[in-house]
C-alpha cells in the first residue's frame, strides 16, 4: 500500500510538472519509474510458485504431465488387477461378487481414460503441427502460454483423480479416497461416487482445453469426443455398480466390518460431527489439493445424508403403513356394527329429522309412508 500510495504522489506531481510550461523542462519520469519498478517486483513474490515458469518451459511440462498422466493410469491399473486377486481370496459370495463388480467397473473406467488421454495426445500434436508454421514446438507453446497452462491443469487433474479413485500410496493409511478401502473394508461407498463424478469432470476439461484450438473436422477432434463420451458411460458404470452393490449388501444385512458399518450409518453421524457447523469457514490458509479434498469430502457428506434420508423416508412409509393396519385391526367385526348408525344419520337420516323423532312409527313404516303419501298427492293432483 505505501509504494501503491508513493506511485500515486510521484505520478501526480508529474502531472503537475508536465502542465506548468515553466517546469515542463524540469519534468523527472524516472520519479514515477522506480515506484512503478517496486510494485512490479512485489507483484512477482505475490505470484504463486507453481505458476512462475519462464515460457519455454511450458512445453516441457505439458509433455510431462501427459506422461504423468498415463503412468498414473497404468499403475492404477495394475493396482486394481492386485485387488482383485485380494478380493478372490479374502471374500467369497454376496461381497465377492459386488467386488469384482466394482472393480471390472473401475478396470473399464481406467481403460477408457488412457484411451482419452492418447487420443488427447495425438490431437495436441496435430494442433502443434499444424499452428506452429516455422516455429519450434517449444516456441509454440509459449506463445500459446494460457492454452498450454489450461492442458497442463486439465492433465494432473486427471492423473489426481485416477489415483484417488483406486490406489492408497504407503504410509497414508486411510487418507485416501478409493475403491481399495471399499474393498478392504475400511471405505464408503460415497467416496467411490464422488471420485467417479471427479474424474469425468476432469476429463471434461482436458477434452475442452484440448479441443480449443483443433480443427472441427479433424480426425483426431473426432476421436477424443468418442473417448470422452465412453469415459462418462464407464464413470456412470461405476456409480450404477457401486450403488446396486450398496444395496444388495444391506439387503442381505451383512457388513464387512467397522468400515461398512460406518458407511451404513454415517449419515447419523455426519448430523452431529460435521465441521460445517453455524462456525465461519475459513479457507484462506488452504491448498489447492487441500480444497479440492475439502470438497470431495462434503460431497461424500451429501450423498451419506441423501441415503441417510431416503432411509428414513422408506422407515416413515413402513411406520404408517403399519400403523394403519394396526387402526383397523382394533375392533373385531362384531364391534363395528354398532358404530355404523352413528355414520347413517348423516347421509339419510339427517335430511328428515322429524320423521325420525316419532316414537310411535319404526322408521321403515315411514319410509313407507313417504312413499304413499307421495302417490296419493299424485293422484289428487291428476284427478
């Protein structure tokens, strides 16, 4: 603020020099330089790190991170293939198959992504080809800085999410997110849908970032579309597996242990420990990757609370239903007879109080009577 603040005085008082003929010669620009020199300097230690490359620079981390990218996916391949076989051996029946359910899910899911990605790879090398004329790739890229930092970001998003959806590094215990704690036990069923989710939005926006500057009726452009949309069926395949292999676990009231049961019943108990209480949040002092975990958390939050409250919808039905039937079960048949008079005089009875009221006349003589009395006015009528 105070070098903002002396940028200001500097430039006005060269403005007042630059207006007064007699101080016109007098005039010192280099006044406004130096201030203009100082915020430009706290501007770049203010710039964060992982975004101070120099340009020729960028095309190296795009190929990286494309490379990154794809090693990521193939060890989470090879990641899901070793749960597999754990499965085969640890669980057998209902838990077998919703595991290998999952898992040849989340396979497909892998495959289809490192498909998307090479297509994606060879759709970037067509636009570099084709848009660079005689400059060199790095040359290319630089001058393209924001298109390039758009792949760059789209890729690790990608590599994050594979590796969120199935593999546990060592020494992060339960930290992480992914289809092996399911497996193990120790996971929700909510983490899986959220990183699925996860991951076709960061395929979206690599498809995006990729299909930018491609030619409409590129070969290449065509291909990476066909991927995509076979990475959101896949992602949805994993979703429908791992909700229908939610449901046929519970059906079957078995648990895998303490992780089931805190899946089963974690919307109770997200109700009373949730962080996201009346406190202010707070969220300057985050990463990204941490924000990005904050918020694949609170949705997992979401989905248990739905299904928490789905529950107790189907509960609330079932309490009713048995309610009723318990209502009308009270009395026996023979006990209902008697009630039945008292519903009559609202529909017959009340309309003719006073033939009701004659003591001396049971009430199907009146009826009779009605009857006679209104053929005999009828007769008096016509005669």
């Amino acid at each position: 603020m105070d070098t903002c603040r002396e940028c200001g005085a500097r430039a006005l008082e060269l403005v007042g020099q630059l207006q007064d003929q007699r101080a016109l010669l007098q005039a010192q620009p280099g006044l406004v330089r130096i201030p203009l020199q100082g915020i430009l300097q706290l501007g770049q230690e203010l710039k964060p790190k992982s975004l101070d490359v120099r340009q020729e620079e960028l095309g190296a981390i795009v190929d990286k991170e494309m490379a990154a990218t794809s090693a990521a996916i193939e060890d989470a391949v090879r990641r899901i293939e070793d749960m597999m076989n754990q499965a085969r051996h640890a669980s057998s029946g209902v838990k077998l198959e919703v595991n290998e359910r999952i898992l040849n899910s989340c396979t497909d899911l892998m495959k289809a992504i490192r498909l998307l990605v090479t297509a994606s790879t060879s759709l970037q090398k067509e636009i570099v080809e084709s848009g660079r004329g005689a400059a060199t790739q790095q040359e290319f890229y630089a001058k393209n800085s924001r298109w390039t930092e758009g792949l760059i970001s789209a890729s690790k998003a990608v590599g994050w999410g594979a590796t969120q959806l199935v593999y546990v590094a060592p020494g992060r215990g339960a930290a992480g997110e992914s289809a092996d704690k399911v497996v193990l036990h120790t996971g929700k069923y909510e983490e899986l849908i959220v990183c699925s989710h996860e991951i076709a939005a960061s395929t979206a926006q690599l498809v995006a970032a990729s299909k930018v500057k491609a030619d409409k009726h590129s070969p290449h452009l065509s291909r990476l579309q066909e991927c995509s949309r076979a990475v959101n069926e896949m992602a949805a395949s994993v979703v429908a597996s791992t909700r229908s292999g939610q449901e046929q676990i519970e059906d079957r009231g078995k648990c895998w242990g303490p992780g089931a049961a805190a899946g089963l019943g974690a919307g109770a108990q997200t109700l009373t420990h949730s962080p996201l209480a009346a406190d202010t949040m707070d969220f300057s002092g985050l990463s990204l990757i941490k924000l990005k975990k904050q918020e694949m958390e609170t949705q997992v939050r979401v989905l248990e609370l739905e299904k928490t409250l789905e529950v107790e919808r189907v509960r609330l039905g079932e309490l009713r239903k048995q309610h009723y039937m318990l209502a009308g079960a009270v009395g026996t048949p023979g006990e209902e007879e008697p009630g039945r008079p008292s519903a009559a005089p609202r529909g017959g009875t009340s309309k003719k109080p006073p033939l009701a009221q004659k003591p001396s006349v049971a009430p199907r003589q009146d009826h009779q009577l009605d009857k006679k009395d209104g053929s005999y006015a009828a007769q008096l009528v016509n005669y």
